[in-house]
C-alpha cells in the first residue's frame, strides 16, 4: 500500500513540476514520506532545490542521497554533473563522470555532454567539441542531436572570442632606443624620490 501511495505522489509532483510548483513541492514531501529512498523523488526535489530556491547545498545533499540509494541509476547523473560543474566543483564532477562511464546502462550520450559542459566551463574547447562530436555518435534521437549542434556551435563563438581577445591584447612593440644600464638607473632612483 505505501509503494502505491508513494507512486501516486511521486507521478502528481512529476506532472506538476515545473508549472505548479506548489503541488509538485508537496506531492513530493508526501513520496518521500512514504518512500524516502525514492531516487526519482530525490533527484526531482534536487532540481527544485537548485532551480526554484538556488540552493546549491541542499540540491547537492539530495543528490548524494540519490547516490546512496542507488549508484547504478543512470539518472542521478547528468543533472548533479551539470550541477556540479555550474558551481564550479570540477575534480568532483570530473570523479562522478569518470564513474557514470564506467558501468552498464549509463546514458553515454548525456555523460558525455555533461562531460562537454565541464570543459567549456574550463576553457577548454577543443577537447569540449571532440566530446560532443563522440556524442552525437552514439546518440539516439534528433533532438538531442541538433542541441548538441548548438552546443557546438557556442563553443566555436566563444573559440573566436577567445582567439581574438588575445590578439587584441598582445603587446606592442615599439622600436625603441636602448638605454644603458647606467642612465636606465638613474631614470627609476629619480622617480623614486
């Protein structure tokens, strides 16, 4: 009976989420009541938790949680990567994706985004578009496919804005006279006092 009542809960908060948030939010807390290792239920009142309150503490708590019931559920992953990356945790995220690729029944593809969005957020475009190229891949459907045509095509802009930033502020130089060692000296020990 309460696996039924937990069911009940849990699909309420999902088909409230996120336009009714009030419903969602407490259909939620009646789930976890019932059944409070519930890793759909822990993983969905962690993106409320980050998204609708911005707390990252807490998200992140619910997250671990998650982890802790359930290692193996591919679909704890990707959020708390992105969540991790998005508050700049990169060793733990780069640890997590690492382990999310090491087993079975893994979503490969939205590891591997995950993966992509770390190295963007570390500058690090070139290893960022190779992982979203090995993504597309394997991926199965259109729609993601053609996001991760747009994540590619984000990385390039911000490739270009990065190259032309540096060339923007590469010094110049200018052909000067060279002074000797002595009147060089004297010059700084005048400004000086």
């Amino acid at each position: 009976m309460e696996n039924n009542l937990h069911n009940t809960y849990l699909l309420k908060a999902i088909q409230a989420y996120p336009y009714e948030l009030e419903k969602a939010y407490e259909a939620l807390n009646y789930a976890l009541s019932y059944n409070p290792e519930s890793v759909k239920a822990l993983c969905l009142m962690a993106k409320i938790q980050i998204v609708q309150f911005g707390n990252f503490n807490l998200a992140k708590a619910y997250y671990q949680e998650a982890l802790a019931c359930n290692v193996h559920d591919a679909d704890i992953y990707p959020d708390y990567i992105r969540l991790l990356v998005n508050n700049g945790n990169y060793e733990e995220a780069e640890k997590l994706i690492d382990f999310a690729l090491s087993f079975k029944g893994t979503k490969k593809a939205n590891i591997l985004l995950a993966q992509a969005s770390l190295l963007e957020a570390q500058n690090n475009y070139d290893k960022a578009e190779n992982v979203l190229q090995e993504a597309k891949i394997i991926a199965l459907n259109n729609e993601f496919i053609n996001y991760v045509n747009d994540v590619i095509s984000r990385i390039t802009i911000k490739r270009k804005l990065l190259n032309s930033n540096k060339q923007v502020n590469k010094p110049v130089t200018k052909n000067k006279p060279v002074e000797n060692k002595k009147s060089w000296f004297q010059n700084r020990l005048n400004n000086l006092l």
